[in-house]
C-alpha cells in the first residue's frame, strides 16, 4: 500500500508515470496489459497487485520499481502542474521520505547484493579474458613449434608473420613488413604511446654491430620519439651489445629466450618490452633477460 500511494502522488500527468515505468524495466507486457484510460490508482494497482501476485516471475521488477520510487528524490515536476502544485509536491515528497526510510534496510541488502554479483561478474570476465589469452598463446606456441623445423629462407618469412599475430594477440597495435621508399622494414608496433621498428632475424650466427648499426640506422631515419626492437633467435655478440652504449640507445634487444619466456608466460610482451625500455633508461644497458626482469 505504501508503495502504491507514494507512487500515485510522484505523478500527476499519467504520460510522465508510464515513462517512469518503462525507465524502471518494467515488463513490456505487463505494460501493454495496463488499461492507460482508468485513473491512475487503479492503473498502479493493476500493475502492484498484478506483480506481487506472481513473485516468481515479477519479484526483480517489482524490487526495481520500488528501489526506485524510494529514490527518486525531489520530484519537482509536480511544481508545474497549475494551481495544485505545491500542496502535490508537499504530499509527494513526505510520502517520498517515508517509504524510502521503509526501504533503506531493504536497498541496503540490495546494493550490497549488486555489489558482490559485480565482483564476481568481474572476477569470471578476468578468468575468461585469461582463459582466451592462454588459449591464444598456446596456439601461437605450437605455431612457433612449427616454425623451428621449417628451412632457413621458408622461417625467416614465416617468423616475420608469427611476430606480428604475437604482438596483435598481445593487444599491441602491430603491423606486419613494408618497404618504404625502397628501405624494407619488418614491421613496427605501438607501445604506451612510443612508435617501434621491428627487426626479426633468425641466422645461425649471433647479430653481431654492423647489422645492428644498419638497423639503428633505419630508427635514426625516423622521429626523435622512435625506437627500435630487434629481435635475434640466437642473440647478440657481447661487442653488438657494448658498442651501443657509445651513444644514445635506441634498439631494444630481444633474443630467443625472451620470447620462450613469453610464450611460457613467465612474462607478458607488453611488460617485457617496457620493462626493456625502462632499464635501457636507467642503466644504459639494451639487453637484459626476459628471465632477469621477471623475477627481478
């Protein structure tokens, strides 16, 4: 009954109580069974009595409607109706205060109820994100299982692709080989808003200076803000990686145990490559293991 009162007196005009209705989630066809040219008293009772009599298809509803009478606050559209106005407001807000004190233990369990079906709608979202993503890496280390056996010129273009589905299935916005203006790239990626070239080789030997100057060469060629990965299966002569610290560093290193640790996920790309960049900061150093870093 107190529901049924405070929600007569929140509406004069019936255009504005069938809008609050519909905002509430009200069935559509409990609406439409709603006969709108009966006054609004026996509207609302059709419709309260007509709820609470079927509990197991309505209680949600029914709940919604009333959580949100009790906090609909200052209704001062009933100020504008002419001539009654005031004493409507009057008469609606004192009903207002009083069944929203009736609800407040009642909103209370609900909110806290909200709130644990949002921490665990929440927790099960980052179980399934997790569960596809070591789905994705999974696949993507059988694909690379693949890779290994293939011969030396086959490997070298299909590393090239694997690097790019790695770093998409990292959310790392990557684009795979382009030649521009005759100059061939392997590819390039966005960081935390930092633009990288990427360099793959897969040679029996260690990367040794002179390819990595070709390629610190290719990075000089772009914005000041550009880096460089360059990524070895077999690593880098120590004079490769020393010789960089002559000048500004700006080529990362990574080398086939940083990506076997990121296929094991013993470390996110993403985090490996910042972690990279924010020691190649600190220290000067451009290589440093993907092992070291995680467990640092």
């Amino acid at each position: 009954m107190a529901l049924k009162e405070t929600l007569w007196s929140m509406f004069w005009y019936k255009k504005q109580l069938r809008r609050f209705l519909l905002d509430c989630g009200v069935n559509q066809g409990i609406m439409g069974q709603l006969d709108w040219n009966q006054y609004k008293r026996t509207i609302i009772a059709q419709l309260i009595d007509g709820m609470s009599m079927n509990p197991q298809l309505y209680s949600e509803e029914l709940l919604r409607v009333a959580v949100a009478v009790a906090k609909i606050g200052d209704p001062k559209w009933l100020l504008n109706v002419p001539d009654r106005g005031k004493s409507l407001y009057d008469d609606a807000v004192e009903r207002i205060n009083d069944f929203a004190a009736r609800m407040k233990p009642i909103i209370e369990n609900d909110d806290a109820k909200q709130a644990a079906e949002s921490r665990k709608a929440a927790a099960q979202k980052r179980q399934q994100a997790e569960a596809d993503m070591a789905a994705a890496v999974a696949a993507l280390k059988s694909e690379f299982a693949k890779i290994t056996q293939m011969e030396a010129q086959t490997r070298g273009y299909a590393f090239e692709k694997f690097l790019t589905r790695l770093f998409q299935a990292f959310d790392i916005d990557a684009r795979g080989s382009y030649k521009i203006n005759g100059e061939q790239i392997d590819g390039a990626f966005t960081l935390d808003s930092v633009d990288y070239l990427l360099e793959a080789k897969w040679q029996s030997k260690q990367i040794d200076t002179p390819d990595l100057a070709t390629f610190s060469d290719k990075v000089d060629n772009k914005l000041d803000n550009t880096l460089g990965l360059l990524i070895s299966m077999n690593g880098f002569t120590e004079r490769a990686i020393n010789n960089n610290r002559r000048q500004r560093p700006k080529v990362l290193l990574m080398d086939g145990r940083d990506l076997s640790a990121v296929l094991e996920r013993v470390i996110d790309l993403p985090e490996l490559i910042s972690r990279k960049k924010i020691h190649a900061a600190q220290t000067g150093e451009i290589m440093v293991s993907a092992f070291q870093l995680a467990y640092s």
